[in-house]
C-alpha cells in the first residue's frame, strides 16, 4: 500500500469487501457495540492515540531481561532458554524493511478507529452486490522504476 492518500484507500476496500456479505459488517457492528457505549468511547477527544515503540520493546511481559541487552535473545532461544517466551514480533525498531513508510502505524490506527467508529454509528449495506470497483493490475519495472498498469 505505497502511494497517495492509501488510508483512504484502504478504507474502501475494507469497507467494499465487508460489506458485499451483510453478515461480515453485523459482526463487526455487535462487536464494537457491545464493547463501547458512545462513539466517544472509542477514542475521546482530548486522547492522544500512538504507539511508543521504545516501550513496547522494553515491556517485561514481552521479553525476558527486557532492560538488558542481551544478544542471546536472538540465538537459539528455543524451549528451556530464559529468552522462550520472548514476544519477537514486538521489536520493531525500524519497523519492517529498509524504506517502510514513517507514517505505517499511524496510518494503520487510523484505519482501525474509522471502521469501529462507522461500524458503532452507522448501518451499512451494499448499493449493487454486482458491481465490481476492482479491476486488474500489473507491476511493471522499467528502468529500474515499479509502474503500476490497469
């Protein structure tokens, strides 16, 4: 998902496949519903909503000595080690790949909070079952450059 305005992007695909089967959305509905009582529960107003890395990776309920560098954690810490139940997916200092984008989580957060605070407020439905939105795409490298084709 590289390019402009994906969040928005995202969105709608996430809301065009969920709702091409009613039962999809009425899950997601009765699950937000039933977890908060307003739509300011969700998120309120004066909340600042991140993700702090750096805590995340020094939480001692995902890693064992988590104050502690420690580059054994990384070798052989298969069953019995004191690095087992190590949560690795947690570290995440560059996140994932040598370009990711900067905005990943926030993007992905947002996205999140939009899909529980339209499922809690709204009912949705499809307009036209038989429409399809999507067409087909190719990446194409040309000079060492990716082009999307449709």
């Amino acid at each position: 998902m590289v390019g402009y305005d994906t969040s928005a992007t995202t969105l709608s695909a996430v809301f065009y496949h969920v709702l091409r089967d009613p039962d999809h959305y009425q899950r997601i509905q009765v699950e937000v519903r039933e977890a908060y009582s307003s739509i300011s529960d969700i998120t309120a107003q004066s909340v600042n909503v991140s993700a702090d890395i750096w805590t995340i990776q020094r939480k001692p309920e995902y890693w064992a000595l988590a104050d502690k560098f420690w580059p054994d954690r990384w070798l052989g810490n298969g069953p019995g080690t004191v690095f087992e139940y190590d949560v690795r997916t947690s570290y995440r200092p560059f996140l994932v790949g040598p370009r990711v984008c900067i905005g990943r989580e926030m993007a992905l957060q947002s996205i999140r909070l939009t899909v529980a605070k339209v499922a809690f407020s709204f009912d949705l439905g499809m307009a036209n079952k038989d429409t399809s939105v999507w067409r087909e795409m190719q990446a194409m490298i040309m000079s060492g450059m990716a082009i999307m084709s449709w």
